[in-house]
C-alpha cells in the first residue's frame, strides 16, 4: 500500500471519527435544551411532555396554597397559564410580579413547574419575558 493511500484511510478515519463524534455531543445537549415561551405561545409550539420555561405576570388574586402545593397563574397580557408547584417559593415571589417556571408543559393546559424563579429588584424583567412583551407591542421598559 502506498503512502498517499495510508494518508487517505487516516484522513477517512479521522472525519468518520470527528463525525461520530459531533453527533454523540449534539444528541446529549439535545435533553439538556430548555426552550422558553409565553403564555400565548406554548400551546401552539410546545409539545406534550417538553421541558420548557414560561414566563409573565403573576395574575393578582391566582396564588392559591394547598399545603406544600401551590396553584398560580402566570399572564402575558394576551393569554394566562396555570402553574402547579410543589415546594417552597422564592421570597420575592408574589402577585403582579415577574416570574419564569420551568417545568414540563402537558397538552391537556397544564403546566408542572419544577422551579420558579421571582424578579430581584424593581427594574429586572427577564429577557425573554421583555422580548415577548416588545414583539406585541406592549413594553413598558426603558
């Protein structure tokens, strides 16, 4: 065999190796993706069973505590999204403030956060919350 045919196989072998293992790398991140939508997209891009982030208000008057489960309901200003949580809320958490949950999003409308993360001050809103919000028209920011 030849020098220039060594060289070829070891090219070939190399990218088949480099391809192998670009594809092993992308299926591993591919459950490690969490996509974020708003409460009027997620029922039309979603899928039943995703792990996704939603993001909004929390509606006034839809915190409702039922020993350590909590019920809320998170608004965009277009459309609302039932929250079930189970376990202890942020301290910042209340009605009318921005949140983001996530969790896995089921096609029958509900939404099982498996963490919720509140606002820190008075001026953060997270960003795919304000990018929702500019898209529609309605923010309120700087």
């Amino acid at each position: 065999m030849r020098r220039r045919n060594q060289r070829l196989i070891l090219i070939a072998v190399v990218g088949v190796l480099l391809v192998l293992a670009a594809g092993l790398t992308l299926a591993g991140l591919r459950d490690s993706v969490v996509y974020f939508y708003a409460p009027a997209e997620i029922a039309e891009k979603a899928q039943d069973g995703q792990r996704v982030r939603v993001g909004g208000l929390v509606e006034a008057g839809s915190v409702k505590q039922e020993g350590p489960s909590v019920h809320f309901v998170v608004t965009d200003g277009v459309a609302t999204l039932p929250v079930n949580y189970r376990g202890a809320l942020p301290d910042l958490f209340r009605e009318g403030q921005g949140v983001v949950a996530e969790g896995v999003w089921r096609a029958d409308g509900a939404f099982q956060a498996e963490r919720v993360l509140a606002k820190h001050d008075e001026r953060y809103m997270p960003r795919e919350v304000a990018e929702a919000l500019k898209q529609r028209g309605e923010w309120k920011g700087e």
